[in-house]
C-alpha cells in the first residue's frame, strides 16, 4: 500500500482539516447533539451515534467532534439512557434524528447531510443498537460497532438480514467477547472484525460516571486513542471511497495494538467460551443491553 498503515492511524489519530460547530438536536423534538464540519464540501456524508447503557452524547464528546473535523456530520440523539432502556425505541430515536437532519441545513446553514451516505455506528449497547436499525433500513452504507453488546430483541438474529458492510471493534479479555462473537457469526455484509490488544470495553466513555467506583464506565484514554483513528478511517473508506483510507476496511491490512479476527480464528476459541450465559446475566441483558 502506498501509505503505511502505522502513518495511516497517526493522521487519522489527529483531528482533522475541519473546525467544528456543535447544535443542539433539541429544535427536531429529540434531545440530542448534532455536530457539524464547518466548511466541509456539502451535502456531508451523515454518521448516527448510539451511546452506551446509562450513557448520552455528552460522555463522547471529544469522539464525536473528532468524526465530525474529518468532514461528517454527526448526530447522536440523548434518548433511552434510563436503566431499563427500550432497545428498539432507541433504534427508532436513532432513525428519526438522522432523518430529521437530513431535512435541515446545518452548523452556519451552509452544511446539508447527504441522504446518499448514511452510517450508524455506537459503543456498548449502543453498536447492538446501530445493528438493530441497520436491519430495518435500507439505506445504511455502513455500519461501526464498538465494544457493541446484545439488545432486546436480539442484534446477533437480526445481523443476518444485514447486507451493510461493517466494522466491529472488540476487546481482549472483553466480558462481551461472546456479543462480538456472535454479530460476527451471524453478519452477512463484508465485516471487519479488528480486536484491540489495549482497550477497555467501558473505555471509550469521556466523563466520570456515578457508576466508576465499581469499576463500570471508567474513561480509558488508551482506548480514545486506539478506537478513533479505526473508526474514523474506516468511515472514511466506506462514505467517502477515498483510496488514501481503503486500508481501514481491508479485512487483511493490520493496525497496530489490533488483531484482525477470522471465522478460523473463532473456531479454534470456540472450546474455551462459555457455551450460554448465566441465566442472572442473561436477565440482566435482557432489562439492559449490557
């Protein structure tokens, strides 16, 4: 490849040529955040955010800012963020707050959300979220799912129906290793399954949460700093289609501090996972999606 992949994930790393406007989703009837490249080329390909269990915009705002400087425009609607959160309701906030954008000129009026280049991606119960309206719409050219766990009904069954190209990030030693596990099984688009040697599932957060003292949602500088560049340049090569980021949704060009994961790979662990969840944790998924 003409750029290696090492000085790929540097630049990415970096905020890119794009300053930011942030708005406030609130003018659609949805809370929410909106943010907006300005003076990106428009319309601008448009990025869906779904947060993790308890969690809303504000714990990723630095993540957000930073998809938006690389020229999307980012919605991330602060719905469902109770403790026992409707997994398809938030599905549908998720939908109806990219479509609302879609029929609004943004950031400083100069900006429109491109309806032909559309991605949802999340973190926690947010990535199995963005799974779940990835199957119900079709017009979903990518999907980025972080850390992503199981919903009600279920991401990994309706993961079949999804012909999306996708991207997974996992974690070693992850607790919801079995999730990925699962969506990758059952994925049918392309899928990019990368595991991250370094991060932490509950990392990707950015505030302190009430629920830090027990070890739950701990911001992991680490993970900020590994995930974003992969997220970011993998939306790049797949909204975009520019060459300079094809690497990103290569399932055999390798990053460093990831491993790419492969159905052979999954076989041979296969005898060392868990065969079902414990039933107490399967109740808990069930109320929470984490």
């Amino acid at each position: 490849m003409a750029i290696k992949t090492k000085e790929l994930h540097a630049k990415v790393g970096r905020r890119g040529p794009y300053g930011v406007d942030t708005g406030d989703l609130g003018f659609t009837g949805t809370p929410g955040a909106v943010f907006v490249p300005r003076g990106a080329p428009s319309p601008a390909p448009v990025v869906g955010w779904a947060h993790d269990w308890t969690k809303g915009p504000r714990y990723y705002t630095d993540t957000l800012k930073h998809l938006a400087s690389w020229g999307f425009v980012v919605v991330a609607p602060a719905t469902d963020h109770g403790g026992r959160p409707n997994h398809q309701h938030f599905a549908d906030h998720l939908s109806n707050a990219i479509e609302d954008v879609l029929q609004a000129r943004l950031g400083r009026g100069k900006v429109r959300a491109d309806p032909r280049r559309i991605a949802v991606a999340g973190h926690g119960l947010g990535g199995g979220v963005a799974a779940l309206l990835a199957s119900q719409r079709t017009d979903i050219d990518a999907v980025a799912m972080v850390f992503p766990t199981e919903t009600v009904p279920s991401a990994a069954e309706r993961a079949m129906l999804i012909d999306s190209p996708a991207l997974l990030l996992s974690a070693a030693g992850g607790v919801h290793g079995e999730d990925a596990r699962a969506l990758h099984e059952a994925w049918r688009g392309e899928l990019v399954h990368r595991r991250l040697e370094k991060a932490i599932e509950t990392g990707l957060v950015e505030r302190n949460s009430l629920l830090q003292g027990v070890g739950l949602a701990d911001p992991d500088r680490r993970t900020h700093r590994t995930v974003r560049p992969l997220l970011a340049g993998y939306l790049l090569a797949t909204l975009t289609g520019e060459d300079d980021y094809a690497a990103f949704a290569d399932p055999e060009a390798k990053f460093k501090d990831s491993v790419l994961v492969t159905e052979e790979m999954l076989a041979e662990e296969a005898d060392d996972l868990v065969p079902s969840a414990p039933p107490l944790l399967k109740l808990v998924k069930g109320f929470t999606g984490g």
